[in-house]
C-alpha cells in the first residue's frame, strides 16, 4: 500500500468511525485549551503586579528618620534622628553598591491656585534623578534639569490629576501656577500612571519642584531646621548589590549620627527590591500550583484519551482479523494505527491551540482590570500540552492493536464487541 492510499483509507476510516474521532479530538483539545488558558492567567496576573510595583519606582530603598532604640556610646536610646544635607554625599561616597542617593523634601499644607482653580496638593521637592527613580514619566514638556537646580528656579511638573484639576479643559505647559502665592511656570506633566503603593500619596496628585527652591520656599517648620529633609532616596546599582547598598547606607548614616549601625527603628527602610523578590517567591509559587494543577488536568484528559483509543481499537479488532487474512502484515495494520492516532492528535493539537490562542486575543481586546496584564498564552505549555496528549492517544491505539495483529486471523474475526 502506497502513502497516498494508506493516507486515504486512514481518511475514510476517520470519517466512517466520526462519533469515536470527535470525542478523542475534543478530549485533546480541551486538556490543551485548559493548560494554555490556565498558564496565560497565571502570566497575566504575574506581569500585571509586577508592572504595578514599579510604578513607585524600581528598585529603589525609601529611607526613613526615626528613633534610635540601641544605646551608642554614651548616648542614651530614644534619641530622634533627622536626616540633613550633608548626609547626602557622604553617604554617595561611603556605599559604593549604590547609585543613587537622593534627598526628598515635602509639604502638604502649600496652598496651590492657578487663574482657573485652586487645590490642595503636596509638594516635592529633590534632584532631577527623582524622575527615573520613581517613574515619572513625561506627557508633555519636561521634568526640571540641573539648570532649573542650579539657579533655584521657580518652575513645577505636575501630576496628571493636578495639572487637570489647576488647569480644566487647558493647556499647564508655559502657563503659571501659585504655590503661596509664589509664582511657578509649568514646565511639564506627567504621565497618567496607576500605583498600588505609596508613603505620601499618589503622584498623579501632586507638584514636583527643585530641591533648593523647596527649600528656599517651603522650609519645614520647627523643630526641623533649614537644613533636614524628609527621606533619602536609594538605588543600588543592580538588583544584586541591593543587599551591600542598603547595609553601607545603614553604617554610614549610623557613623555620622552615632548611633549603632544595627538599631533599625533609628533608620526604618522600605525595600522595594526585598518587595519584589517577596512578590516573585509568591508568584512563582502560583506559578508550580498551576503547572500541578495542569498536570492533572493533562492526565486525566490522557486518561479520556486512552480510553477512548482502547475501545474503538479493540472494536475494530474484527477488521484486523480481515486484514490478516487477506495477506496484510502486522506491519501495515500497525501502521495504519500509527497514522490515524497521529492525524487526530496532530488535527486536535492545531484545533486547541488556535482555541485558546485566538480566545486569549479576544479576551486581551476588553478592558483590563488593576493588576492584570490580560492572558498571556504561552507557546512552550501548548506544545508540551499537545505532544504529552498526542503520545497517549499514539500509545492508546497502538498497544490494542498490536495485541489484536499478533493473534491468529481465526480468533480475531470471531471476537465481538462488548464480548
């Protein structure tokens, strides 16, 4: 029998047995849309958090004043710790695992008006790295520059949200904003951008300015003096180092404010690269239920499969026995086996891929929700889906029939099905 005639009468077969054909189709398919839909949700949720992480900034340490808790040397515990200017080059010059280290300085109590609205806003105030660090993103004109630092220029970057509400239906850039009765020029705004955390309010809300002119005119009251500030902004230089920046920046403040380098509660630090690495422990651990979750699914569409593949070789045992004996060696009778379980796991195998594939595309074309990149189909879990399916339903038909091939064409024509 030549290809073209073992590929036809496998064809006919097919069609002459559809019931059995279909319900070994729709059981491969359906193990291979359940494993892809279930791993894209899986990806979805993973890259959808993780994008929302950084939108406070990525891989950054806020470093906080506090209380120191240790006695050190002879000062006593209890002891309030302000950061000030001179912490920030030493500390760039002690911890050199960081790469940035910058002040932030800010007011919530600075009354914000424009010719067409006023609001109530905060105000920040720091070095133009402030930008990359925590993500601000340009939407029009720009963030402030070294220039705009240097000559301590009144000039403001608005959060989305302010620049809509100080400006309604207008255009912020180029046009002047009061802070105090202060007069700023806009020179940007941000871009729209959604947090899910924060240690002083979403950024969308708020007006960026230079350090000194923060400081210039928005000091802190007393007890602070002309020369603290609020935070310390720290980045390492890799996410490997996080570790060796945050220890350096922990000694070299505790050696400028004599306290023990080892009292955390004098200098509290939120990690957000120990947040993301937390993030991704959990995420992948979502990511091994899933895969066992798909396992099971995949064995016990096998087990669909193979009983499917058992019974309808075994029914056709009857033709097996005609085949022998009218000359047709177990070869050829295998082989036929062989070709029908492959086409159907092959026509199976395209079917559920362009199912879940094509269902992922239509679902990723609705508005998604916070935290969720939509499906994320992946190509690896469909394949290994496809060829983990396909080899039961191939080993399915082909363990019956040769068992039915090796028995005297006698025996084999005189078996009944559901005998």
């Amino acid at each position: 029998m030549s290809f073209r005639d073992l590929l036809f009468d496998v064809l006919r077969t097919l069609w002459a047995h559809k019931l059995r054909a279909f319900l070994t189709m729709f059981g491969i398919a359906w193990g291979i849309v359940s494993i892809v839909l279930m791993v894209a949700a899986g990806e979805g949720l993973r890259k959808g958090q993780e994008a929302q992480a950084r939108t406070l900034g990525k891989d950054i340490m806020i470093v906080f004043h506090g209380r120191t808790s240790l006695q050190a040397g002879g000062l006593h515990a209890g002891r309030i710790v302000r950061w000030n200017d001179d912490d920030v080059p030493a500390v760039q010059e002690q911890s050199p695992d960081c790469e940035y280290a910058i002040p932030e300085l800010e007011q919530d109590t600075v009354r914000a008006h424009t010719s067409y609205n006023n609001a109530a806003l905060t105000v920040t105030g720091s070095y133009p790295q402030f930008a990359p660090i925590r993500s601000l993103d340009v939407s029009d004109g720009r963030f402030y520059n070294w220039d705009d630092m240097h000559e301590a220029r009144r000039v403001a970057f608005l959060g989305s949200d302010a620049a809509r509400q100080l400006f309604p239906g207008r255009e912020p850039v180029g046009n002047t904003l009061y802070l105090n009765d202060f007069p700023y020029v806009v020179i940007g705004v941000m871009q729209k951008k959604k947090q899910d955390s924060s240690y002083d309010g979403w950024d969308v809300n708020k007006i960026f300015i230079p350090f000194p002119t923060m400081r210039r005119d928005f000091p802190d009251p007393p007890p602070e003096t002309a020369t603290n500030f609020d935070q310390l902004l720290v980045t390492p230089r890799s996410v490997e180092q996080h570790e060796a920046c945050k220890r350096e920046v922990r000694v070299a403040l505790a050696r400028i404010h004599d306290y023990d380098p080892n009292d955390k509660e004098a200098c509290p630090i939120w990690d957000t690269v120990k947040e993301a690495q937390a993030f991704k422990s959990m995420t992948d651990g979502m990511k091994y239920f899933l895969g066992a979750v798909g396992i099971v699914t995949l064995l016990l569409g096998g087990i669909g499969v193979m009983n499917v593949m058992l019974v309808a070789v075994r029914e056709r045992t009857r033709e097996i026995g005609v085949r022998k004996a009218i000359g047709a060696p177990a070869a050829t009778i295998l082989r036929q086996f062989f070709f029908e379980a492959v086409i159907i796991a092959g026509l199976s195998g395209a079917i559920g891929l362009a199912v879940a594939f094509g269902f992922c595309a239509l679902v990723n074309l609705l508005p998604m929700p916070d935290f969720f990149a939509g499906l994320l189909p992946s190509w690896t879990s469909g394949l290994v889906a496809t060829g983990l399916l396909g080899t039961i339903a191939v080993g399915a038909a082909l363990y019956p029939a040769r068992r039915a091939a090796s028995v005297d064409p006698i025996e084999a024509l005189r078996y009944e099905a559901g005998g």
